[in-house]
C-alpha cells in the first residue's frame, strides 16, 4: 500500500456557543505513534472523531493523502480502523457471527480467517456466544481485535484499556507491537500509561482552548 499521510487543518469544534478547540494544525505522517491528551471534556474523544470522519467540524478539514492523489473521504474505511468502548456490536451475533459481518467491509492483516482472528484474540472458548453475553472486559477486547487486526494503515484507539484486566492489557501490549510496528496509531488517553507506551509524539487538545476573556 501507498504511505497514507494526515493533515488536520485549522480544525476547530464547538458546542453550542462554546468551542471546545480551535485553530488545531498538524501533520501526521505514515507510521506517526500519537498520544492525543487532554484533560475531562477537552476534546479528545471528539478529535479522534473528527480524524476517523465520523464526527463532522465546524471549521477546518482533515485531508489523507497517499502518494498519488488525495483520498476521497468515502473510501476511507479502506484506510482506518476505530476502536472505542462507547462503539456498539450487534448484541445478538455470536462472535464467530461479528466476525464473519466484519469481513463483508473490511479484511483482516495478510488475509487470516476467521478462526485465527478468534485464537488471536484469545476468544476461542467464546466461538459460539452471542455477545450479549460478554463481559465488558471481554466486548472491549472483541473492539480492540476487530480494529487491530484490520488491515489498515491508519489505526485508531479511544481509551483502548478500558474494562481491560491485567492479563487483558498484557495481551493489548503484545497485539500493538506484533500489528502495527509499520501503521499510523492514534491513541486518545487520560495519561494512562499502558495505553500509550509506545507513543513518541504528544498533541495536547488543552493548547488549542479558546480561553474566555475577563472583563
């Protein structure tokens, strides 16, 4: 695949009357590690929204380009995966069933089947369990699988530990630095460090706060 690059351009969201940031400019090029933080309600989740194009801004543009041309924004689910814990799964689908849904739009890293991408997530015992049935722990793990395995270059990860227990974060760690050594990963985090570990670049949404004026 073509190097994907990212450009965030003048972004900027508000609520309401009130902006929760403005005038955000940078560049993330193929194979960035970003940590985007920032305190509660500044905007992270909502950044990595806008990034994913799920969430639209009020101003500015996000614009992914390989080397050929800019990539139109309809085809790039192609091009990212998501994960989050507020993201929801059909309830009713076992496993096996969510994943075999999930490979009518997207395919899996050097074509794995669907059995390998249970082993791989350490689900196999829970082949044939409708999700609803799932822990938390267990949902977030399902999330977490579906978008690391996808094969994308551009990876994005909402508070990816969440619900997670130690024997779970200690399978996160091995899933990051087994996929994606060469792909785009942009972690949104509350200053966790197992979230982040391999993060070599902080973009802090506070810094881009329009501060109210005192009269």
């Amino acid at each position: 695949m073509n190097p994907v690059n990212i450009s965030l351009s003048s972004l900027g969201k508000k609520f309401g009357s009130e902006w929760i940031f403005r005038n955000l400019n940078t560049d993330i090029p193929q194979g960035e590690r970003l940590l985007i933080a920032g305190g509660n309600g500044s905007g992270k989740s909502t950044l990595l929204q806008i990034i994913s194009g799920y969430v639209t801004p009020n101003e500015g543009e996000v614009i992914f380009k390989n080397t050929q041309a800019e990539i139109d924004p309809d085809q790039l689910k192609q091009y990212v995966s998501f994960a989050s814990p507020y993201l929801q799964l059909i309830e009713d689908f076992t496993l096996q069933e969510t994943i075999e849904h999930v490979t009518v739009f997207k395919s899996f890293v050097s074509n794995i089947s669907v059995n390998e991408v249970i082993e791989t997530m350490e689900l196999s015992v829970s082949k044939n369990k409708p999700v609803k049935q799932f822990s938390s722990g267990m949902k977030q793990r399902l999330k977490l699988g579906l978008a690391i395995l996808a094969d994308t270059q551009v990876l994005l990860l909402d508070e990816p530990v969440s619900n997670l227990d130690k024997p779970s974060i200690i399978w996160y760690r091995k899933m990051i630095e087994k996929f994606t050594p060469d792909r785009t990963v942009i972690v949104c985090s509350n200053n966790i460090e197992e979230e982040h570990f391999f993060c070599t670049r902080l973009l802090n949404v506070s810094d881009y706060k329009i501060k109210k004026t005192v009269v």
